[in-house]
C-alpha cells in the first residue's frame, strides 16, 4: 500500500484558472483562512455548502498528514449587523450572540470539524486601524470628503489578478468610490476601507480612530485577521464563488499594498447551491436553514452528505427526494458495517487484502485530485460490494473484516457520515418510537410493541428484534 505521503496534491487555483501540483511547506503545516460567517441572521444550506467543501479540504490535507492551523472569521460588524441591532435597538454584541451560537450549534450537528481561530471582528478594531495608516501613509488610500478612507485601486497594479478583470476596463478613482461592504461587477471602483460615522446610519455603534469616527469596512476585517493571526502571507484561502469579486480581490489588494508579498498562494472556491433546479429564495419556497430540514426529519449526517457528494466546482442541485436517497446509501454503509462486525469466520480465503490495497489507493488518489469526492466515495462502495460478496460466500475472516472496517474509519476522518460505536443517528421522531417501544418491550406489552414497530415500517423504517436488542434501519 503505497505511503499516504507520497501522494501529489491538485488543487484548482482561482488565480491561475488551472489545476496545480500543490506545493505546501516542507514542515507540513498549513495556513488556512476560510471566511465564515456574518451573524446577522441563521445560515442556510447554501452557505453550508461552503463551509462543509472547507472541513473536506481540512479534513483531506489532514488525511494526507498535513498539520492544520485554520482560521474561520466571524463578521460582527457590518452593513447588515448594524442595520439589524439599529432596527431591534440592541447593541451589536446582543444582536448578534444569538446567531452567533446557533452557527456553532449547526457546525456540531454538520459534524464540521473545529478549527484553531474564530477572530470576531470587533476584537481587532486596533489592528484595522493600524492597517488603514499605513495604505495611508503609502498614498494606496484616501480619505473622502464623508469622512471615510478608501483604497485607490489604480495604485495597486495586480488589481484585477483573482477575478481576472482588467483595471483598464475598470471605472476607479474618487468619482467612483464605493462605501457598501459588498457591490455588483459593474460598480467596480474604489472600496471603502473605514466607513465613516453617520449617527441615522449607525446610532450608537462605532469606533474612534485618526480618520474620525466610523467602523472598518468587511474587506479589511479579514485581511487584518488573516494576517494577525496567520502571517503575511498563507498557503490558502477559501470561500464560495460569489467571494472572488470583490472580497477576496480587495482582499489582496489591500494585503499585499500593505506588506509588499503574496498574500495567499492557492484559491479555492465552491460553486452555488441551488434548489430544485432553481436560486434559492424565500419567495419560491425553497429557502432552507439547518433547522428547517431537521425539522423535516432528516439528520444533519445526512445533510451533511448530501452537501458533500459533488464536487464543489459543480453547482449543487439539492433537492428533498435526493435527501431520501442519501437516507438509503448511509443505511447501505451502516448495514456494511454491522456485518463487518458479525464475521465470526476465523479463517479467509486472503481475498479482502487486495480489495483494502485498492480501495485505498482510488479514495486517496481521488481526493488528492482537487477533492474529487466522486470518485472517492465510487472507491468506498466498490469495497462494500465486494467485501459483501465475500462475506456471503464466508470467504473473510474476523480479523480481515475488522481490518476493512480500520479502513472504513480511515476513509471517515474525511468522510465524517459513518458510526462506529455508538447508536446511528435517527431523525427525532423516529428515535422517540423506538425509545417507546423499547420501553413497551421491556415491560411485556407485545401489542403495543407490534403497534410501534407497524408505525416505523409506514415512516420507512424496518425494525428487526436481535439478541442484541431492536436494529432499525431505513427501507
């Protein structure tokens, strides 16, 4: 089996528009910087759809023995922020706790793993300050005649290097500033780098600097935390599509006019989410948050492979019918899994190590291929058709299946949607049947028993009796 370090990383770079041989430090650590989220209001499936590529990108660089120091950025000051604390007449830091919490809530049940920095914004007010003094002092920015600063994107040459416009084409200079965190295309110009105060804008929420009153703007905001935390210069940065122009543009700018070296030396970014073939929109109806489908009744390991199963430079069609059919293929595994542990057969027929050394070898080679998942989770499925085949035959020891099911943990620490150890994931109100009619079991009510075993057969669930206790899975 060949050594999991001798495996060449791709990885689709923004900036050059092709596939690259990724050359990471010879020390094997990583520098990570992924945007997360403005706390304004609960994310939804799009915005995980993001964030669940990022911990796959982790998880992967991980997998390949890659150490990891990641930086995930809360915004909590912003356009939309202080627009929602002005409207419930809250401060900022009261509006945005309960958003805040609920986005880590939702990382839990994503199963997205934790990172190493989660930088709010309003905690580096000092060094955005600092960062705006020096583009200042560098003559890249400007003050206006509101009160606010502004990077002149006519002095920074490579403007235009990650999205691929041209400046020339680009209408800049003072006649078209642009104070507004986030902008169209077509209104490509000079971005604003402290927002000045203006009291029916703002009320009560701002900061003192030597521009005057106001707060930084959200291009900034991550520059300076990237760069505070991780240095001037990191090995990748990640968002979804819609972040390449103008944050992440702007982003480099500002980082690199700063400091005078490459700011970030891969880019990756995910496609769209769409739903039912159509943008996600509150007005057609499929505008969904984590909490909306688990209260459908699906499970976040479920959601979670849904958002994972295609490739993240391919638009996602999620759809509730592809949901269900992901409830079958995790049954498919956790049904696998269940047999690996019930080989008992002391003696093979030394068939399983070939199929392990290739299962191995497609995982780790798809996902090393700018994490083709696809072929990846084909690798994982070819392994369980086999191996079942052998198992029918009682052609696989104990000690064979219990090395397949070390592989299936290993393929997991990326994957993250199988169990192990402890009880399968099941959707609330199925897991309250069961609990009830465990208990009806247990106190010798048969009828009531076969009531509630009928009533998850019509949800979809087969309840089988073992000498173990009930298993159930999903028909």
């Amino acid at each position: 089996m060949q050594q999991i370090e001798n495996f060449t990383l791709q990885f689709f770079n923004t900036e050059s528009r092709k596939k690259e041989k990724v050359t990471l430090p010879r020390d094997r650590r990583v520098k990570l910087y992924t945007c997360g989220p403005t706390v304004y209001n609960f994310a939804h499936i799009g915005n995980f759809r993001a964030y669940i590529f990022e911990d796959l990108l982790r998880r992967t660089l991980k997998f390949f023995k890659y150490e990891v120091e990641q930086v995930m950025n809360i915004t909590d000051v912003d356009d939309k922020t202080i627009n929602g604390a002005n409207q419930k007449g809250v401060t900022l830091e009261a509006f945005v706790k309960p958003f805040e919490e609920a986005f880590f809530h939702d990382l839990n049940t994503l199963r997205i793993e934790k990172v190493e920095h989660y930088p709010k914004a309003t905690h580096y007010i000092p060094q955005m300050i600092d960062l705006i003094q020096s583009l200042l002092d560098q003559e890249v920015a400007y003050q206006g005649s509101d009160g606010s600063v502004y990077f002149a994107i006519d002095k920074f040459e490579r403007y235009g290097c990650l999205s691929h416009l041209k400046l020339s084409d680009l209408q800049s200079g003072a006649s078209r500033r642009v104070a507004h965190d986030e902008y169209d295309k077509e209104n490509a110009s000079d971005f604003v780098l402290w927002k000045g105060y203006d009291q029916e804008r703002d009320g009560t929420i701002y900061w003192d600097s030597p521009f005057g009153k106001g707060r930084p703007g959200w291009h900034l905001e991550c520059s300076t935390m990237a760069m505070e935390i991780l240095g001037p210069s990191i090995d990748i940065h990640c968002g979804a599509v819609d972040n390449i122009f103008p944050h992440h543009e702007n982003e480099i700018a500002q980082s690199e006019a700063c400091t005078g070296k490459q700011f970030v030396r891969y880019w990756l970014h995910a496609e769209h989410l769409i739903v039912d073939g159509k943008k996600m929109s509150k007005s057609l109806g499929n505008f969904f948050t984590l909490r909306d489908l688990l209260e459908k009744g699906y499970t976040g390991r479920e959601i979670r492979y849904m958002l994972l199963q295609t490739h993240y430079k391919t638009q996602l069609n999620f759809t509730l019918e592809e949901l269900d059919a992901v409830r079958h293929s995790l049954n498919r595994l956790q049904d696998f899994i269940r047999r690996l542990k019930e080989v008992d057969t002391q003696e093979g027929a030394g068939k399983a190590a070939p199929l392990i050394e290739s299962a191995f070898e497609q995982f780790a080679k798809g996902i090393a291929d700018d994490l083709n998942i696809s072929i990846s989770l084909a690798a994982l499925f070819e392994l369980v058709r086999e191996t079942n085949r052998l198992i029918d035959e009682n052609q696989i020891s104990k000690i064979e299946a219990e090395n397949v099911a070390d592989l299936l943990k290993a393929f997991n620490q990326v994957l993250s949607v199988l169990e192990f150890e402890q009880e399968e994931e099941m959707p609330e109100n199925i897991q309250a049947l069961l609990d009830q009619r465990k208990s009806a079991r247990a106190n010798k009510e048969w009828n009531r028993s076969d009531e509630l075993r009928d009533e998850l057969h019509a949800l979809g669930y087969l309840v089988e009796d073992t000498p173990k206790g009930q298993r159930v899975k999903a028909l």
